[in-house]
C-alpha cells in the first residue's frame, strides 16, 4: 500500500512581492488589513443592482465545487444603479500582509497636459445652483464632482502610478482593477487610493468609517493644529458629517444586534487632506445570509451621503442633471469579499481611471446649507492632491 503523498506547503507571500508582481489587468488591493494579488478570471458574476451579493455567492459555491482554492469575488462597481460593474471570481489570488513604508519610486516623469472638466467657472455654477435647490426644496445634501484629464505624452505605467500611491500612504486602502469595456479603444484601470472604508467583515463583526467634512493639509505643524481644530467645531462640516454617519447607522443596524456609534466624530488625516471620521462597529444577526456578506452590505449601504447626498434619490438624480461628465466608477465601491462572506470595500474616491496616455481624475465636495461654490472648488482641488502627487504634479484649479 502506498502512503498518502506529503502536503504541498502553501506559499508565503509578502506584500512587496504582491505589489511588485502587479500587471495591468490582474486585481490588486492592499489597506492596513492586508494585500491581495488576483490574476485570470475562473468566472465573471453578473447580477442586477442589489442582486450582486447573492450571485457572488452562488459562483463562489460553484467555485469551490470545481476544486478553486480560497476564491474571492474581487472587482469594482460603478456610482449609478446603472452603472456596469466589474466582479469577477479570479482564477489565482495570493494575499499577504499589509504594505510597508518603502523607499521613495521613481516618478512617471514626461511632461503633461492638465484639461480641468468642467471648467472651474462652470463647477462653481453648478454648485450655486445646488444651493438654491438646497433652499428652495426638500435637498439637504449633494455631493457634487468634477474632473482633470492628465494627459502625458506616452502610455502612463500604471504599475508604477500603484506603487507610488501604495508608498505615499501604506495604510490607505489602494487599489487597481481592469475596468476595459467592450468597444474601448485601450485598455482601461481603475487606480487609487482611498481613505474611506465603506465596510470590512470578519466573522459576525463588521466596521464601517465614513468621512465627510474635510480641510486642505498643509506642511505647516500649527496651521494644521488650527484647521483640525476649526473642523471638529465647524458647524456645516459637523452637519455634512452626520448626514452620512447617520445614514450608514441606520443601514447597518439592519444586519447588526449591536451597534457601537460614538456621539462625536474625530478627525484622521491622510498626506493630503483631514476628514471628521466616526469608525462605526456591529455584530451581524445573521451571518450565514448572503445578504449579510461583505459584498451584501456594500451594496445594502452604497451610495452613502459621502458621495451622493440626502436624500439619495433626490440627490443622485440633481448629480446627473449638474455634472456634464458620467462619473463612471468614480464614488462606488472597490474590494473584495471570499467564501465565508468576509471582506473589504471601500469607496472609490482618490482615484482615476488610465487610458493609453490619458488619466481622469475625480474629486467631489460636499454642498450643504451654508456652502460656499469657490471654498468647494478648492476643496476639490486638494483632493486632486493625492493622485496629482502620484504622478508628479503638485496642483491644479
């Protein structure tokens, strides 16, 4: 009789490696939790709006069924119910640790064009005739974004964009997924680096860490000292920000038994900009529906007053009417959720999406009672800090 043959070891990866593996097309995800590498696609999961959860966990049975190790439904989806999405379950994932601080990467050098859409004259418009909808009717938030088309004179090396983003800030929650559609002319990724967790499970406890009401970073110690203090007492950013800690409470209180919310928000920094924060945790009732997955609470909570408005509906169709560019993927969801429901998803703010030669950044600001168009414009500004750094610019209208 011939004795059983010894286990292959399972391969210990680090998150260097992850990063530095990267390829245009594979699926990469990295935030304090840890890294993930995904290549190939086993299965595409296609449902409708809401229905995704539950699709995912079908394909990922059928996964496992067909002898796939450990498989994820890992992907993005856009901001409007009818946006595309794209979630697949990959045919080889490896995971490793979080990403440390590294040593400096190169810049993508070249020189660029900067086309801002729209112009800043019309975004400030756009934002004078939200506040009058503000005033006028039953709007009490939106969200409104605009563009900068960054425009090199080669194809932009998208791995090294990632890289650079990932050694900026270890701890932000950076990501790059294939978004080509049929018809596009070039392959098209979706990279970025956000700093809002939507939603992370682990078990029965899931996390959520909405951020709105937001200050410029600057170099200066005591000028920041003064602008997070300024924030913590503001009261229309205090106003915005619990529009959206309000909204993700209420959704999550649907799928938990308990729901720790602290009464007061604090504020985080990221290299570029600070944010009231209020790190919300629960316990699911349930954990075994698939409603309850990492992926069912994402869709249960997207989109949140953060990016869209309240009430959403009212507000997601004022964006449509105000913003003359599709946000695409820009302000929906990117992550990851496995077999047993756990996961990650985060918003996709922080990002752009590279095409050939051409980078869309986004950037959105929220416009509450008591708004000012040209103080948004600003903030939207900084907010282009983070991805404008990564590629070598420092500043734009």
């Amino acid at each position: 009789m011939s004795s059983p043959a010894p286990a292959r070891p399972r391969p210990v990866h680090q998150a260097a490696d992850l990063l530095a593996a990267y390829l245009p097309g594979s699926f990469y995800y990295s935030s304090a939790r840890g890294s993930l590498l995904a290549d190939g696609v086993y299965a595409p999961v296609h449902a409708a709006p809401g229905k995704r959860a539950r699709a995912a966990a079908e394909v990922l049975d059928a996964a496992l069924v067909a002898g796939v190790t450990e498989p994820v439904v890992a992907g993005a989806i856009g901001f409007r119910p009818d946006a595309p999405s794209s979630l697949v379950v990959p045919a080889l994932v490896r995971k490793a640790g979080p990403p440390k601080a590294s040593g400096p990467v190169a810049p993508l050098g070249g020189s660029w064009e900067v086309a801002p859409r729209p112009a800043p004259e019309v975004y400030t418009t756009a934002v004078a005739r939200a506040l009058d909808e503000i005033r006028d009717g039953d709007l009490r938030k939106i969200v409104l974004a605009r563009c900068l088309d960054v425009t090199g004179g080669d194809p932009v090396a998208v791995p090294r964009l990632l890289a650079r983003l990932v050694q900026a800030d270890p701890a932000a929650h950076a990501f790059a997924v294939d978004v080509s559609a049929p018809g596009d002319p070039a392959p098209r990724t979706l990279v970025g680096a956000s700093p809002e967790l939507l939603v992370s499970r682990r078990g029965r406890v899931v996390t959520a860490n909405p951020l709105a009401g937001s200050r410029p970073r600057v170099a200066d110690d005591a000028e920041n000292a003064r602008r997070i203090k300024d924030l913590l007492v503001s009261e229309k950013d205090r106003a915005e920000h619990a529009h959206v800690a309000a909204q993700v409470a209420e959704v999550l209180g649907r799928f938990c038994v308990d729901l720790d919310v602290p009464a007061e928000p604090e504020v985080i920094g990221t290299p570029t900009m600070w944010h009231l924060s209020t790190r919300i945790s629960g316990r699911l009732a349930d954990p075994g529906d698939a409603g309850s997955s990492a992926l069912g609470l994402a869709e249960a909570l997207h989109p949140t007053p953060a990016v869209c408005g309240v009430p959403t509906a009212l507000a997601r169709d004022t964006i449509a009417a105000l913003e003359p560019e599709d946000r695409g993927y820009y302000a929906g969801l990117v992550g990851w959720t496995d077999q047993d429901g756990d996961g990650e998803w985060v918003v996709t703010i922080r990002c752009a999406e590279v095409r050939d030669r051409t980078v869309r950044l986004f950037a959105g600001a929220g416009v509450v009672a008591g708004s000012d168009p040209a103080a948004e414009l600003a903030e939207t500004g900084a907010k282009f800090g983070t991805m404008l750094r990564a590629l070598g610019l420092e500043a734009a209208e």
